[in-house]
C-alpha cells in the first residue's frame, strides 16, 4: 500500500508508471511527473474500466480512497440484478396480507422473473419490458397487464432510490395496454330484493353453524372477506361496544361500533367459536378459507351474477344513501375507503365515532325491519 511518504519519493519515469495502493486503486505517475489517480474495476459488461479520481496531491491519498469506496459501492449496486432487487422491494412493502403479498410474488415470478429475473436492473429498458405487457394484453388480460405494469413500476422506484439503476424504465410505458373495461361487483341493491337475501340466509338450515353466523353478520358490517374471516374473538369489546380490526385492506386500524342486534349475533358466534376464530372453519383453529363464504351463497340459490360476498359493501352504500338518507362521508368513513384529498385526510384524523354509532344504529334498524 502506500503512504504519503512512499508517494512523495517516487521519481519522475521515462515513461507512465502505475503504482498500486489497494483494491484497484492505483497512482499513475506520467513522465511530465503529474500524478493522478485511477480506479480499476470491472463493469457491468465484465469488462475493465479505468476512472479517474483527481490528481496528487490536490487529492490526498485519504480522499482518493474514500472516492474510491464510494465508487466501488455504486458499482456494485449498478451489477444488483432484477431479481434481487424484486425481493428486496417486496420486503420493503411490508404487506400485512398474505394474500396480497403471495398475490404480487406469485406475477413477479410467472410474468417478471422468467425475462427480467437475471438482468441487472441498471441496463433494463423499456423495449425489455414491453414485450411482456403486450404478451398479457394479447391473452385479454388487460386489468393484470395493468397491475403488472404498476409493480415493475415500483419496483424500478425502489431501485432508483437505492441506486441501482438511474431511471425507472416502466413509468413511460404506463397506459400502453389497452384500458380494462371497469366492472362492478354483482351486488343486490333493489329494497325487495335485498329483504328477500336476508331471509334467505336467515332460514338457511343448510350452512355451517360458523358460515351461516358469518353471513348474518355480514350486512350488519359490510366488511371484506379477508377481515370478517380473519376475526378472532379477542377483537370485540362488549364494554366500549366496539369491533377492533386490528389492520385493515388499508394497513390501518378499523372501528365497527355495535348495535343490539349485531352484540346478540356476535355473542351467539363466540359461545360457537373455538376461542380464537370469530367464524372458525372446518379444522379447529382455522378461519373459513377464502371461497367459502361465496360457496355459500351459491348453496343458498344467490347466483353469483346477483350478489357476491363483497357486494354487502354496495347494498349498504347504496341502501342508506338512498333508502335511510345518512351522511355520504359517513359511510365511506365505515366502509374504511381513504379520503380522496390527501391534504384533507392529512387534517381530518377524527373517527367521528359517536356520528359513527348513530349511523350503525340507523342502518341495524333499517336491516331489522327489512327482515
């Protein structure tokens, strides 16, 4: 290695002399007797570069080693492949779904990986990347095409801000597929119609003691299938008269307030429960499993053109704006929906709790007296 010392004995050659100090950092001493620094390294072709790194001594030997660690960093994060770098972003989401986690792993492997997996991310481009949307787009699969484009997109985001690439190649190919036609999920909205589902689940003899409770459940607090079939008994407060979802589709925490006729139901479900489920499934310590809950209204004669499970969410929408007149915020608040205006939800943190128990208590007697 060398030292200042060593530096300011060498002599003038007859011709370019390169002195190595350590790990490709080398002074080059020319036959003018100038002295400059290089780094040699490989790129990411394989093949050896040279950079420079100022001359001595208006770059010491301490700052051409600095120059150089951080050089060596820089390159090697530019050599960090697609692949990685997709693993790396998926730990930095953090989804609290395992559904949506397995979901978004499940397309980087069949559609990403397959082209893009060994690829260092640095020389990706969006030639590379189209061919895979339009590949989606030509087997009618315009929404995934879009959903696809979405993660590559975040994925080469995350590497732009970790330095390992400088561009993020997929953002201009965003709109490239032709645009998903928007479908709606089949949802009963019609009063006659939707009393008639609810005395059909009512006198369903049929169902699983824990499904047909579910389904009972279900209008009274139109929440998703994953966060009614992940309930566990822990999460009811009788006393403060609160349903605590712990994390919702959002990452947030959601409050249900409770009426009489919903705390009759939940306290019928929990002398069922198995102590940990709310609507526990088939095996002990299990939830019901992802289908069920439609499967259920199939077996019932609800076809799945009419009303899906996650069409609770349109009735109540719809029925109390049009049929029970309550406040549009207040039900997008209960349904759990962020707020469009980013400066106002920023602002507007209140839950609005006690409005919140009054448009519960509205639309269980509403239900009640559909039934």
């Amino acid at each position: 290695m060398l030292t200042n010392t060593k530096i300011q004995r060498l002599k003038t050659p007859t011709k370019l002399e390169r002195h190595l100090d350590s790990d490709g950092l080398y002074l080059e001493v020319t036959k003018s007797g100038s002295k400059n620094w290089r780094y040699r390294y490989k790129n990411h072709t394989g093949s050896w570069t040279m950079k420079s790194l100022g001359s001595y001594p208006k770059t010491s030997l301490e700052k051409a080693r600095a120059l150089r660690d951080d050089l060596e960093m820089v390159i090697e994060y530019k050599c960090i492949s697609f692949r990685e770098t997709a693993s790396e972003w998926l730990v930095y989401k953090g989804y609290t779904s395992y559904k949506n986690k397995h979901l978004i792993h499940r397309r980087i492997e069949s559609y990403l990986l397959p082209k893009l997996g060994n690829m260092t991310i640095a020389n990706i481009k969006p030639k590379d990347i189209l061919p895979i949307l339009k590949q989606i787009e030509a087997k009618g699969h315009l929404e995934l095409a879009r959903r696809v484009q979405n993660i590559l997109s975040q994925i080469f985001k995350y590497g732009v801000q970790n330095l390992y690439c400088e561009t993020n190649p997929a953002q201009p190919l965003q709109g490239c597929t032709k645009k998903p036609q928007v479908t709606h999920m089949p949802a009963i909205i019609e009063v006659a119609e939707f009393a008639q589902l609810l005395r059909t689940i009512d006198n369903a003899d049929n169902l699983m003691a824990s499904v047909k409770l579910c389904l009972k459940v279900a209008p009274f607090v139109f929440l998703r299938s994953e966060s009614i079939r992940m309930a566990k008994v822990d999460d009811i407060d009788f006393t403060r008269k609160l349903w605590i979802i712990p994390k919702d589709k959002m990452g947030r925490e959601h409050w249900i307030p409770l009426t009489d006729p919903l705390i009759k139901l939940l306290k019928l479900a929990i002398d069922r429960s198995d102590g940990l489920y709310l609507f526990p499934g088939s095996k002990p310590q299990y939830p019901l499993s992802e289908n069920t809950l439609n499967k259920a209204l199939r077996a019932i004669g609800i076809h799945k053109n009419t009303h899906v499970f996650h069409g609770f969410r349109s009735s109540f929408s719809t029925l109390a704006r049009e049929h029970c007149r309550l406040d549009g915020d207040l039900i997008e608040l209960q349904l759990g929906h962020i707020e469009g205006n980013k400066v106002k939800a920023a602002y507007d943190r209140s839950m609005r709790l006690e409005e919140r128990r009054e448009l519960m208590e509205v639309w269980s007697n509403y239900l009640v007296q559909l039934k």
